[in-house]
C-alpha cells in the first residue's frame, strides 16, 4: 500500500479508529472479531451500535484478505522441496521484491513464458476500447432497456466464472496444477463449511437485483453507519472516494491517460458479481475492458481470496507496472467492502423500520 501514500494514510487512519479508538465494542472484543472475521454469529444480546461496529470490522478485514492474497504472497507447495513449500518467485525475484517494487513489472516480462510482443498488443488494444467507449459515449446515449439487458447478462455471466484451483483461462499456464497452502482453522469455528456463496444459483430463471438506487453508501448507508458508530462513516467515506478516484494518469509506459473509464468497470464489475447495480451506467463497458482471464482473477481475488496464486497475479495485464496491479487490487478491496456494508446496513434499517 506503501506504493500510493495518499490512500495508505486514508486506509491507516479508518483501521486506527475501528480497532483503538472510542467505540461500541470493548477492545478485545475487537481484535477478536478481526481475527476469527469468518464468524457465523455473534451475541444475541449486542446493541444496535456494537452490531455496526462488528459489521464494520467484518467488512473491513473481509476485504483486507482480498488484497493480501490478491498481491500473490500465498505460499505455493513444492513436492521436490523437503518441506513441501518455496518461496513464489518470478525469474530469480522473490516475493520480498514486491514490497519493494523492484522492477518486479520488468522481470514478469523477462521470462519465456511471457511474450513482450502479444502483452504490448493487449496494452494498445485495450486503450484503443477505452479511447472508442469514450467516443460512444458522446455520440449518444444507450438506452434504459439495453442497459437492462446488458447487467442481466453481465450478472448471470459472473456466475459461471471459475475462480481460483480451477484456472483454465489464462494463457501460457495452467493453474489448475497449484497446491495452495491454506490454514486449518477448523477447530476455532462451529461451521467449518461455511463461506463465500454466489448471491443465486446457477441456471435461476430471474435473478436477486440490488439497485443502488435504492439504497446507497452515499445517501442511506453513510448517515446509518455514522449515527451509530461516530464518526467512521466519514473515515470510510473518505477512503472509498480516495480510492475510486485515484489515478495517475498512466498506463504501463503511456503518460496522459484518462483511465475513470477503466476505474470505474473494476468497481462496477464487482458489485455486479454481489447482485448490485448502478442503473446509470452501461456495464457493456465491463464486458469490453475486462477480458475473461481478468474477470477470473477478480472473482477469485474477491470471493476466494486464498485460491489466489503469484502466477494468477502475473499474467494478467503483464504490461502494467507492480504500482498499478496493487492499484487495481485496492479497488476491488473497496468495492468488496462496501457492497458488504451496503447489504450489512440494508438489513439493520429495515430490522429499525
């Protein structure tokens, strides 16, 4: 997070208050919640103000996960190594280089299994889509039917994208080969089953829709959250906008780039994969600028984030430098979370209403 100062103090700043500063909830409370953060249930006697912070804390380190394990640091089983496990590394950089943003971008390239020529071409040919949905967009407006239709269809898409141990779609690997270490924590909870579960079953006739609409982060979630818990809201709220609008203007080697267009189909396609749309906008973008092997990897990143491996993080825009990837993975943090905390606060004011 280092790699971009101004959301770091954002994220550093609303982290501080949920776990030290004055709350609802006693501290220990707290850090309990933040580490067993799968938690089925909580006490039934909580109040409606230690009921938002736990909400809040779960969200929080939820989406946390997503952006640890989207970095790639997940150790990998290696059978020829006597203790079964290896450092991920990508032509002689080891993971600590990640930290440190050494060249890591340059050494992706480096290697045979990835071709400089076919990576730039995926580079220039997704701003040439950005640059034409730019055009399209003044030329004239979509309508409401289409745009309709177009989230219908992005939505029923999103669940039969594969996440994680079965990788099929990126190039030049196979994924499906991974032996993922993960923690047995088993014993520290009553439902080991329980997890991510898409918002409706594949092959469903009419699909669950949440219209943002109706109930927004901005317009209804803030106020709830910020009257029962002081303050946070605007923690929070400062961060999402802090992330969403962050950019630098680049991609990869090009300088002077408008890149809300490409922002903004991250942010739209996860809450499209959680039910939720934005009747605004055309999420025929997101079809155009997120190619499947991308749409795998955020899928993965964002609902299974111990699936995700350094190769899954690697190969997907292989042009792009490390700073950049790390951007796309606090968007879909932030977008991870909020979604969570827009169906979280929904319910706690139809249980006040």
């Amino acid at each position: 997070m280092s790699l971009h100062t101004q959301y770091l103090e954002s994220f550093l700043r609303s982290q501080f208050y949920m776990l030290r500063m004055d709350g609802p909830l006693p501290l220990p409370d707290r850090h309990y919640i933040a580490i067993m953060k799968l938690v089925k249930t909580g006490e039934n006697n909580w109040s409606l103000p230690e009921l938002v912070h736990a909400v809040v804390l779960l969200a929080h380190y939820h989406a946390l996960a997503s952006f640890v394990f989207g970095s790639g640091i997940n150790p990998e089983r290696e059978p020829g190594i006597s203790n079964g496990f290896r450092l991920i590394s990508v032509n002689s950089f080891c993971v600590c280089d990640l930290a440190n943003d050494n060249n890591i971008d340059n050494a992706s390239l480096a290697g045979n299994n990835f071709g400089i020529v076919e990576s730039l071409g995926e580079l220039e040919a997704l701003m040439e889509r950005m640059k034409r949905l730019q055009e399209d967009r003044e030329d004239g407006e979509t309508t409401c039917e289409e745009m309709t239709t177009r989230f219908e269809q992005e939505k029923k898409e999103s669940l039969f994208v594969v996440p994680g141990e079965t990788f099929h779609s990126f190039p030049h690997s196979d994924f499906e080969d991974d032996m993922i270490l993960t923690a047995d924590v088993s014993r520290y909870i009553e439902d080991p089953g329980f997890g991510y579960e898409d918002f409706a079953r594949r092959g469903e006739e009419h699909l669950p829709t949440f219209r943002a609409q109706d109930y927004t982060w901005e317009n209804h979630g803030f106020s709830l959250v910020n009257r029962l818990y002081s303050d946070i809201g605007h923690l929070l709220d400062e961060k999402f906008r802090m992330v969403y609008n962050l950019t630098y203007n680049t991609m990869a080697t090009h300088e002077d780039v408008d890149t809300t267009t490409l922002r903004r189909a991250l942010f739209n396609y996860v809450h499209c994969m959680f039910g939720i749309r934005y009747d605004d906008y055309d999420y025929g973008e997101v079809n155009q600028l997120l190619e499947r092997s991308l749409k795998v990897y955020i899928k993965t990143v964002t609902c299974y984030p111990e699936r995700t491996t350094k190769r899954m993080y690697d190969s997907y825009w292989r042009q792009f430098t490390h700073s950049e990837k790390v951007h796309v993975n606090l968007l879909l943090m932030e977008a991870r979370m909020q979604a969570e905390l827009l169906y979280a606060l929904r319910a706690i004011t139809r249980h006040l209403t």
